[in-house]
C-alpha cells in the first residue's frame, strides 16, 4: 500500500474533528495514510480534484491541506433555534418527521470521550420511538443508538482510548456503577439506567442520539472496535447485533447443532440468524413469505418456514430448541410457541406495542420457556464485537445520506429495507 506521511498539528481532532475522523476512517493514522485509500474516499468525502493534487507524486502532506480537501460546508447555519455544538436530525411530534436541530453536548469530563460520528444505524426503536409507539416521547427526539466512529478528544482520566481510535456507543449511556445490578455486571437492569436518547442525562440535560455529529460518553459506555471491520456494518452491532446475541449466550443456545428459529427477518433477525450460523446452529427463518430466502440461505440458514403457510408451520411443530423471536408487529405468538420442541425456549426481543394473549396451557404442557430479553449488559456487548472481529461478522447495510433518513423510516415501517439502513454521518451532516 502507497502510504503518504502526515504532518499532524497538535490537537487536529480538537480543531478538524470530521477531517480527523476522516482520516482514521480512510485507513489514517496520525501519522500516515494510504493514499489510494484517500483517492478512493475522495469523491464520497471531499474534492475529489483537491485531494488527488494534494497526494499524487507526494511523499508527505499537511494535514491541515489535507483537512481543507475534506471540508464540508456547515449545514447548522439555516438551522432555527438554539445556538449549539452539535447538530442533528430530529422528531419533534408524534409525526415522526426528523428534520435539523441544533443542540449542545456536555463539555468533556475527566472519564468522557468525544466521539465523531461516522455512522449511525436505525433500529426499529427509533421509529417506535419518534412516532409515539411506546408512548409520548420527550420531544424533540434525537433517535439513533448504534453509533460508530473516530475518537477526537479524550478526558483527563481516559484510559481505554486515545485520539484516532474507533469507539461505539449502544442503547445506554449511564448506568449508575454503584448499584448491586451495576457492580454484578447486570448493568442492564440499572435502576438509573439512561438510554442513549429520550431520555435524561444525570446532569438533568436530555440524552440525544447518534443521528448527529458527535456524542460525548463516560468512556465506561463505549466500545472499542476491530480494526478488521467496515464501520458502515458495524453500527448495527450496537443494537441489532447485542440484542440477539445475548440471548444465545443467556439461554444457552450457543451450541452447536441446536435448532434455533429467527423469526422476522430484519434488522435483528438477520443479526440473530449470523449469530447462530457461527455458533454452528441449524438456523431456519420464520418470515411472512418466502420472498427472502435467498438472502436468508446466502447469511447461512437452512430455510424459511412462512409463518402464513399452514401446512409449512404444520410441518415444522415440535422441531426446534430455540426461537428468538425480533417482530415489531402484532403477530400470532401461540403459532410460533407450536414450533418448539418440549422445554424448547422462546426468547422475545421485539417490542410491539400489542401482543395477544399466551396459551398457558401449550406452555405449561411441553414445559416451555417463554422470556424476555432486553439490549445487552455492557461487557457482553464488548464480548459480542469482539467475536465480530474474530469471526469477520457485520451486518447487511444499506448505506444512506441524512437527506434520505424520512424515507427510510417509511420503508423500515413497510419491512423494506435489507437488513439495516446506516446512515453515512461524515458524508452527509457538518456542523
Ligand atoms: P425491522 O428491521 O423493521 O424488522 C422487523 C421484522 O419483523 C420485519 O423485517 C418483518 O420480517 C417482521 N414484521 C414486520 N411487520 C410484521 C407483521 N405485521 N407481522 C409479522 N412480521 C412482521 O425491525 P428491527 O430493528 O429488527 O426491530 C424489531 C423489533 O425489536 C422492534 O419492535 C424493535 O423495537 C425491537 N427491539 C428490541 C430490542 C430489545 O432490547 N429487546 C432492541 C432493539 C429493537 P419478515 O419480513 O421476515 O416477516
Ligand atoms: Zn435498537
Ligand atoms: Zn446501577
């Protein structure tokens, strides 16, 4: 790889944080950079005519030109309302419509890390959250909860990171460390637990999420991230990828050779169906149709049961050790518990606002569990992208700009989308 040396300013992350991440994102370091991967990244980024006068015959470039080729031109200006240091994209009624919002995250603290945001995946939450699904949110709503991208400041005290490394953030943000729940690694279930967005923060400032520039966290509550793995197909992780991962892990369902049911086929459920196919589970699908079968065989399942088609759900009762099941709709849960096999166990992660009632008695009489699972505790969620790494695994993304996040929403809600749609921050929103 053609590597060019970077003549770095003293804090470059602090003054140019996009450029910066840019940079790191583009296969950077502080100190060099591969230039093909810079040409490449051009187009996308900056000016691409710029960039290519800046590095082509050039053993060393100033990363302050460099930043200059990358500028984007600040979207905050036209934006109405408070001044603020960060800028977003966000719901302020039950519409659900996400537009610009100016806001401001904390300064840094002694255990704080600054994250720009390269990429932020939307998760089914989000738009159960925006329009009210789940009840009247805190308007305005800044959604997003799988947040990748570059650290470009760090606090007094940070010990995990250093400017220019790859962090995530997931679904929460604080949870008090001091509790029993905390201090047993079940963070999760935090009496003061807050989430990443609708929510507030300790210092009484509202929680907003990861459709935006950057995100100020302990650094107790980000991630580190392999090197090895395309961010764009790691932001999902962080949500789609810890909520099925954990249930594998809490009931026992990580072993090979176990027959395990994904049902719904989204954005957790294709995390839900890699997850099994590297544990070495005999994955089956259970979607509306059949209409996504090949991608499903292509992730490493053995099959779709359609859960429309009488006679294939017929055929499947009794067969399987495992469901998780990822819906965000109403759906029949007692033709889903028919297809496990006696002390088969049923994990429920996706969150409809109405279910029907359970047939005790098909549970009661095949000593069937039926549970529960929320997100992931903090260090099974670094477990969890480590054996990404280890194992090579990213979501199936579909890579849009901000511009596009409305439609977006409207596809998720129409079950259009394969199988999560990442929105590319550093191409698309500038403060
Ligand atoms: P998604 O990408 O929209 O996928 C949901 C899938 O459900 C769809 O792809 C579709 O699969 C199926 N589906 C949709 N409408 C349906 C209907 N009316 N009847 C039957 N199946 C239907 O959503 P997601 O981001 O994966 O999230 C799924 C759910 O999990 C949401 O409710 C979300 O809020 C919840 N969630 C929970 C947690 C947690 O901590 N437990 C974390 C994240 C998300 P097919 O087309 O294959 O049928
Ligand atoms: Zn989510
Ligand atoms: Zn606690």
């Amino acid at each position: 790889m053609p590597r060019v040396a970077v003549k770095s300013v003293a804090d470059a992350g602090r003054k140019f944080p996009r450029e910066f991440a840019l940079l790191h994102q583009l296969g950077g370091t502080d100190k060099d950079v591969d230039s093909e991967a810079l040409l490449k990244g051009a187009p996308v980024y900056g000016d691409a005519a710029a960039v290519k006068s800046l590095v082509e015959g050039k053993d060393s470039i100033e990363f302050e030109q460099l930043a200059k080729a990358f500028a984007k031109k600040s979207q905050s200006a036209s934006v109405e309302g408070p001044e603020g240091n960060c800028l977003g994209w966000a719901a302020r009624d039950g519409s659900g419509t996400l537009a610009p919002y100016k806001f401001s995250r904390r300064q840094l603290q002694p255990n704080d890390v600054m994250i720009k945001i390269t990429h932020a995946g939307m998760c089914h939450s989000d738009l159960h959250t925006i329009k009210g699904d789940w009840g009247p949110a805190k308007y305005p709503v800044v959604p997003g909860h799988e947040i990748v991208g570059i650290v470009t400041d760090i606090g007094s005290s940070v010990k995990k990171f250093k400017p220019g490394d790859r962090a995530g953030v997931g679904v929460f943000v604080q949870s008090c460390r001091e509790c029993g729940m905390c201090k047993a690694g079940e963070d999760i279930f935090c009496p003061k637990l807050v989430y990443t967005y609708n929510a507030t923060q300790y210092d009484g400032s509202p929680a907003q999420g990861g459709y935006s520039t950057h995100v100020v966290v302990d650094e107790t509550h980000s991630f580190t991230i392999p090197t090895n793995l395309d961010l764009a197909g790691v932001a999902p992780l962080l949500c789609a990828g810890i909520t099925t991962f954990s249930p594998y892990k809490d009931h026992g369902l990580d072993k090979a050779g176990l027959k395990i049911g994904v049902v719904g086929l989204g954005g957790l459920g294709h995390m839900a169906v890699k997850f099994g196919v590297a544990f070495g589970c005999e994955v089956y699908v259970i979607s509306r149709s059949k209409a996504k079968e090949a991608e499903a065989k292509a992730m490493g399942a053995k099959a779709i049961i359609p859960s429309g088609d009488e006679a294939a759900m017929k055929e499947a009762a009794g067969t399987l050790n495992g469901i998780i099941d990822t819906v965000s709709a109403k759906h029949d849960v007692n033709a889903l518990l028919a297809l496990l096999a006696p002390r088969g166990r049923m994990v429920v992660v996706g969150l409809p606002p109405d279910m029907p009632t359970i047939n005790h008695f098909a549970v009661v009489q095949r000593n069937l569990v039926y549970s529960g699972s929320s997100i992931g505790n903090l260090h099974t969620t670094q477990q969890m992208l480590d054996f990404c790494g280890e194992k090579g695994i990213t979501a199936d993304v579909e890579v849009i700009d901000m511009e596009y996040v409305n439609t977006a929403m409207e596809r998720m809600k129409e079950g259009d989308v394969k199988f999560r749609f990442v929105i590319d921050i550093n191409k698309s929103l500038a403060l």
